[in-house]
C-alpha cells in the first residue's frame, strides 16, 4: 500500500498541537476549500490502528490509518 508522509514544525507546545489534531474539526480546518474533503466515518479518537475514510470531491474515498502517533 502506498505510504505518504509528511513533517512540519510548528512552534507551540507538544500538549496545544497533540491537543489540536485531536479535535474532530481538525482536518476540515487543515484541508484547502478545494477539493472539498468529508470525513465519511471515523472509527475513534487519535490513537494508533485510527482509520478515517474521506470522500474527495465527492469523486474519491480515501481510507487514511495512523500507523504510529508520536
């Protein structure tokens, strides 16, 4: 299966951005306008084995699993 990995630095504490990605507002508030992007199912909080499907564009299901969270 492909993998996509992705590093950023953000400059706050570990607890604020850890905090952050754990909303469940946080992907619409990451994602760009366009491609619209839903969040179709969740399957719990963030956590390792966390499986969110979403639906871009209404064209495409993406099934993204988090794998380790550091």
């Amino acid at each position: 299966m492909p993998e996509f990995v992705r590093s950023v630095v953000v400059q706050a504490p570990i607890e604020t951005v850890f905090a952050f990605h754990e909303r469940e507002d946080a992907l619409p508030l990451l994602t760009p306008a366009f491609p619209p992007v839903k969040v179709v199912s969740r399957s719990g909080p963030l956590a390792v084995g966390l499986r969110v499907v979403l639906r871009l564009a209404g064209l495409v299901t993406w099934v993204a699993e988090h794998p380790v969270v550091e």
